[in-house]
C-alpha cells in the first residue's frame, strides 16, 4: 500500500490518501520511484519495477496518479 499527502501553507496536518496499484509481483521486492510531474503539476507519474538492474526488461510498470 502506498500513501500520500499534499503539504498545507498554514504549516497544519493534512489527511493522506492511499494509491492501490494492485500490480502483481508474487514474493518478490518491487522497487517505486517518482518519475515527476506534467507542466501543470494536476499529475504525479510514478514507477514501480520487479528488479533493482534496470537492464531486466519488461518487469514493470507506470502510474499515473491525477489530481
């Protein structure tokens, strides 16, 4: 499960809100990275990937997470 939470400029505690990927990596590790944003920042792409080598193709994919 991953979770989120935007900061607040009067420095008070916002809620979070949670992301299901429900991708399917069986026992193994996935590994999650922020990839950025669009110019507009209304969307967070995040990557998630079954291997820590970057040369182990197709063990992944990308999330797009939209305001």
């Amino acid at each position: 499960v991953l979770a989120y939470t935007k900061v607040r400029v009067d420095g008070k505690q916002s809620d979070y809100s949670v992301i299901q990927t429900e991708y399917d990596f069986g026992s193994q590790s996935s590994y999650y990275v922020s990839l950025g944003t669009n110019l507009n920042q209304t969307s967070l792409y995040l990557g998630v990937y079954g291997s820590m080598k970057v040369t182990d193709y197709h063990q992944g994919t990308i999330f797009e997470i939209i305001q």
